[in-house]
C-alpha cells in the first residue's frame, strides 16, 4: 500500500510539474523559441516518465466495468496523450535548437498548424484531467458550512474571470484548426501572460472538477 501511494503521489507531482511547463510552453513571447523548444524536450520526458509510471492503468483499461465517471476519465487521458505525443512530435519536425537533426521528419506547414492547434488541446485536456482528480485528492476531507461557502463563492469567481480570458485570448480559433499562427502580444509584461495562461487553466480545471463532482454523485445512485 505505501509503494502505491508513493507512485500516486510521484504522478501528482509530476502532473503539477507538466501544468507548470505547459504554462510556460504557452507563453512563447516570454520564453523565446531556444527556450520554448528546450522546456518542449522536458516536457517530453516527464510525459514519457509518467506513462511508465501509469503502465498499471494500461493494464486495466479493458477490465473491471465502466461507469461515466472511469469512462470520462479513460478519455479525457487518451485524448491528452494523443494531444501530447502529436504536439511533440510536430515540434521537433521544426526544432532548430533541441533537436535540430529532427527537422523536416514532417512537412513543415501540416507540422506548424498541427503544433499549434495540439499545444492548445494538450493545455485545455491537462486541465480536465487535474480537475477530475481534485474530488478524489479531498475525499473524505470535511469542510465546515462557512468552508463550504467559501469555497464555493471561490469557485464561481475564479471560473468567471478564467472563462473571461478564456474567450478574450481567442484560444477557439487554435483548438478549432482556424489559425496557422498564433497571434501572441509581445508588448504585454511577461508575468501577466503567466498569469493569464495560469487562470485560463484554472479554468479547465475547474470544469473538470465540477464534472467529476457530478459523475461520481451520479456513480454513488
């Protein structure tokens, strides 16, 4: 039982590490394209590590029964996976950095539109999939009335204001394939794109958790 929990906590830590890099990896006007593609490489490798280290819930995938809420986790997992794998591989058919012997592996212009719209799913899945985990870290966990208010009145604040910059930052036309190049302020400070990206996700999050709250009500009858 201890070794489980190890691996589980490993995998939180490094699903906390990935959302960190993904909010980095989409402020490419903050870290330059050197950087961009070298935070690309270690966002790779800790995607890679944490299917090793998930190689048990491969396992499982046709055993046991499914409910809405396995069966919304199941995908949301493998959408973010194929997200992932497409967004990296595409980026190294144009590094000129990292791993500049990669270039031209595809032809550049399908490469340059895939990224792009596969970066911005990666970001939008990772938040599901953090969300959906939320209710099973606190379960059991009681809040007391005020607690639960709280909370609440936090949840519909921050969902508010990161649906806001959600539609604001024009991501629909990235996930909808209608961009070929991301149109990024570079006259905007630094920390406010991170922040930004950082709300955005929260965003995500957020519906994921009210999505996995609902599924496991629904699970539970």
């Amino acid at each position: 039982m201890t070794r489980k929990n190890n691996g589980l906590k490993i995998r939180r830590i490094i699903d906390v590490l990935m959302s960190v890099l993904l909010i980095f990896l989409m402020a490419y006007q903050v870290t330059g394209e050197v950087l961009h593609e070298w935070i690309g490489i270690g966002m790779t490798l800790l995607v890679i590590f944490h299917q090793i280290l998930n190689r048990r819930w491969y396992g499982a995938l046709f055993k046991g029964r499914y409910n809405a809420y396995r069966g919304v986790q199941t995908l949301v997992n493998i959408l973010l996976i194929l997200s992932f794998l497409l967004t990296a591989v595409c980026g190294m058919a144009m590094s000129a950095h990292a791993v500049p012997f990669l270039y031209g592996i595809l032809q550049i212009s399908f490469a340059r539109r895939m990224h792009l719209s596969m970066s911005y799913w990666s970001f939008v899945l990772m938040g599901m999939h953090l969300g959906l985990h939320i209710p099973v870290i606190f379960a059991g966990r009681k809040f007391s009335p005020k607690a639960k208010t709280g909370l609440t009145v936090l949840f519909v604040l921050s969902g508010g204001i990161s649906f806001y910059l959600f539609l604001q930052s024009g991501m629909t036309d990235y996930l909808l394939f209608r961009a070929v190049f991301a149109m990024l302020d570079y006259e905007k400070p630094g920390i406010l794109v991170l922040l930004e990206n950082l709300m955005i996700l929260v965003f995500w999050v957020l519906l994921g958790t009210g999505a996995a709250l609902v599924l496991r009500k629904e699970k539970k009858r």
